[in-house]
C-alpha cells in the first residue's frame, strides 16, 4: 500500500472557533483571547493567542518538501503582509499551515491578526 499526502486549504472559518486575535482589545478588557484550532482528522484542540503570531523568525516544524508544497496551493500574498505559522498536531501528526494577515487595527504597537486559510496535508492511502 502507497500512502502520499496532498495539501489541502480549507477556510480558517472551518477548523478555527475565532479568527481574529486582537491584543488591544485584550489590553482594554483585561483578558487574553484564546481560540482554538479542530484537528479535522482526530479532533484534538490546539490552543492559540496572540503571541503566536507576534513572533520573531522560528523554525520551521515541517519537512520542507512539505512546507513547499503548501506555499505552491496557497502562496502568501505579500501584499496584503501574509504570513504562516506551521505546526504539527500533537494527537495525530497532520501537518498545518495557518496562514494569517494583519487585521484592520493597530494599535499600541500591536496590530490586530486575522488567520485568513488552513491548509492541511492529508495522507491518502492507494493500493
């Protein structure tokens, strides 16, 4: 049996329960935001706030004939200032790449992030 994975994107809107992560309306109503990520394949949450996407440069979780192949379906448009974060689930190993943009506020040095696309590596199974 052969088993390939083809990336597939998918709405931010499908695997997320928020999308927009905002640290100044954390800082005006003394809160953090939380949000989280479904894994669509074992349904384990994972956890996100706003410091996920205020990073720096990391490293990149993925194997990069995998992280390639994601940025040749769904390119960045850097434009619009896109960025991903990539991270493998913790429960059942599904590569993911969220892909995400600033969002319609800054303020207090911080801008406002809207995760925009997910895309996934699903592994299909042939004979």
């Amino acid at each position: 049996m052969n088993i390939t994975a083809y990336p597939v994107v998918v709405p931010a809107v499908a695997r997320f329960d928020i999308t927009v992560y905002s640290a100044h309306w954390d800082s005006i109503h003394g809160c953090c935001t939380t949000g989280t990520y479904t894994c669509p394949c074992c349904a384990y949450e994972v956890l996100f706030t706003n410091s996920n996407f205020e990073r720096g440069p990391v490293a990149d979780p993925l194997p990069p004939s995998y992280a390639k192949e994601m940025e040749r379906v769904r390119p960045l448009d850097k434009s619009r200032w896109q960025d991903h974060l990539d991270f493998i689930c913790p429960k059942c190993g599904l590569l993911v790449r969220v892909v995400y943009e600033p969002g319609n506020s800054y303020a207090m040095g911080c801008y406002e992030y809207e995760i925009v696309d997910v895309v996934e590596m699903l592994a299909n199974k042939g004979l």
